[in-house]
C-alpha cells in the first residue's frame, strides 16, 4: 500500500433539508436479518476492592434488559419509524421470551424469527457502575441456523413493497452463504438495496451487495493488515481493497473517534469527523449506524446525506450509557441544534 490518495473533505448538507426528509421515515418498509442477542446491563456502585482478588466488588442496584444485535438494528429502525421485520433465532428458554416480548412492545414483526430447543438464546450481560462497564460475559451458541434456502426464500417472496435489507451479522450462526445467496438473488430480482453489517469471517459472502459497513478494527482484518490503520492514506488504499475484493457499490468504515469514511468504486474517499460531544457507552453504535443509514437509505436519501445523517446519530447514542436508540423526533432536534461540519 503506498498511501497516495488521500481523503476528500466533506461538505455539510442542506441540513434542513435533511431534516425535513426524516419525515418520510416512517413510510420505510425494512427486513433485518441476522444474529439476535439480549442485552442484559446490571447497574450499579463500587465501594471497596474484593479480599480475594484485586478488583472492584460491584454492589448490584438494579437490572435492565434490552434488544442487542440484530435486534437493536430493528429497534433502531423502529425508533425511527420505519415498519420492520426481522429473521434470526432465540432459544427456548426466558431470554428468548423477553426478546420476543421487547419485539412485541417495538412493534417489530417477529413472526420469522426461529425459537430452537437446542441452541440457547445469546445474551451478553455487562456489569456498569458509575457510568463505566466494569466486566462483559456472554452467553452463546455458534451452531449454523438449520432453515433450508427455499423456506427462507419462501419468506422473503412474502414480503411486498420492501425498500431496503439489512444483514447485522455478529457470526451466532444465522448468517450463512446459502441464506446470503439466497437474499441477494431475490434482492438482485426485486432491486432493494442490501446493507451489511459484516463480521470478518463471513465477509466473501457479501460479494455484489449494496453497502457494507464494517469499523475500522474489522477493515483491517478484511483488506489483511496485520494492524489497525490510522493514516488516512493508508485506510485509503484498505478501502479500494475491500471495494476490489467485495465489489460491492460503497463502503462505509466507522472509525471511532475519527468518524467515519464513505468509499465509492470510481471516486474520492470521503471523510466525515464524529459529531460526538461526549462518549459515555459505545455499546451499540455501530447498529445505530447501520440501522440510520438504512432508514434513510431506504427513504430515498442518497448515499453521502444518509451515511452523514448515520454518523449524526451516531454522536448521538455514544453519549447514553447502555444499549440507546435514537427516535425521528431525536434526530431532527440533535440536527436542529447546530452545525456539525464546516462548509469548505
């Protein structure tokens, strides 16, 4: 990698205008595919370190259980107003029950999702006291989804008037080539748009999709760098990579601190800093990324006004602790309130 090309600067949109667009939201029709998780967050307080170990005796103060992973894409999207289905699985147990509850409350079609006797639901439990995660641990079961590839075109051939498909895999076995290939063949005869959010080790299963959304940890890995790029020109040239080996139409890569870049076959990388004010909790943010840039996608907003609206939301959710999402109102008035990138 040379690094020759650098990062064009990015130009704000009509803000207003943009605005105004969130409105079509809720005529957005949308199916979310991938790996459902609980997000379970003990909250609580630390007064002394443990005698038996160096490290803090959290006092447990209260409990919350939210919608994670494939799920908190579809929350996202329903904050927001879009009408939303989603296919993954659940075991059949409490945790899957909660699930499909919370599903109920968002008002999230769950009739495709898959309960299994045999694979427990994934939970990720996470221990926050005083605003700061102390401890993850999870809970999973990696078994591939057994659904044959006609049943589940069988249900996507029941789905009219789609406008866009969301993949949000975190590699729990519900993404699979057979499924993917599936999506893209019915996608590819339907012209809806597909947006993935990958993980590495699926990634050749998302040859020809519409977007895919990897961070910048995950890029790497994809382009096969040995380390994490922080040079702008280098990350240029790990972008062109991805695009020449996926072929997909763009390439969205969230990079933290430093925003997030937007890779296009045949143009300039596009380089948008992050709007975040203060960060607290970055659980989640990459699902209200990929989940604003498919809502607006899928209401007709064009690729750069969308990705940049995405990263508005997400500047927004990094400053709530715990699994957050952002509503249309909630957005409008976070755009209202100021500018977030100089005109150039």
């Amino acid at each position: 990698m040379n690094g020759k090309n650098h990062l064009s600067k990015i130009k704000a949109p009509d803000w207003k205008s943009v605005s105004a667009r969130v409105k079509r939201f809720s005529n957005v029709k949308a199916i979310i595919i991938g790996d459902i998780i609980l997000d379970v967050f003990l909250w609580g307080k630390v007064n002394r370190i443990s005698p038996e170990a160096p490290v803090p005796v959290v006092e447990i103060q209260s409990e919350t259980q939210k919608l994670g992973g494939a799920a908190n894409v579809a929350n996202n999207m329903a904050s927001l107003g879009a009408s939303v289905s989603i296919f993954g699985r659940v075991g059949r147990d409490q945790e899957g029950e909660k699930i499909l509850e919370l599903l109920e409350k968002s008002n999230i079609n769950a009739k495709w999702v898959v309960r299994s006797s045999n694979e427990p639901t994934t939970v990720k439990t996470r221990i926050v006291a005083h605003s700061q995660q102390v401890v993850r641990f999870d809970r999973e079961n990696k078994n591939p989804l057994k659904v044959p590839c006609k049943e589940f075109r069988y249900l996507l051939e029941e789905s009219n008037d789609v406008d866009v498909v969301v993949i949000s895999d975190y590699a729990k076995g519900v993404v699979t080539e057979g499924l993917v290939n599936e999506l893209k063949e019915w996608a590819s005869t339907k012209n809806v748009p597909v947006i993935v959010d990958p993980k590495v080790i699926n990634a050749h299963f998302y040859k020809g999709v519409t977007v895919v959304t990897p961070n910048h940890i995950e890029a790497a890995q994809m382009a096969g760098l040995p380390y994490v790029p922080e040079d702008d020109a280098i990350l240029s040239e790990v972008g062109k990579r991805i695009m020449l080996e996926l072929g997909c139409r763009w390439l969205l890569i969230t990079r933290g601190s430093r925003g997030m870049t937007l890779f296009e076959k045949g143009a300039q990388p596009i380089h948008m800093p992050t709007v975040a004010r203060k960060v607290y909790d970055v659980t989640g943010a990459g699902d209200t990324v990929v989940a604003t840039l498919a809502t607006a996608f899928g209401a007709g907003m064009n690729i750069l006004d969308a990705a940049q609206l995405a990263n508005v939301a997400a500047g927004y959710v990094v400053g709530e602790v715990g699994t957050a999402t952002i509503s249309a109102d909630q957005l409008k008035s976070f755009i209202e309130r100021g500018h977030f990138y100089e005109h150039s």
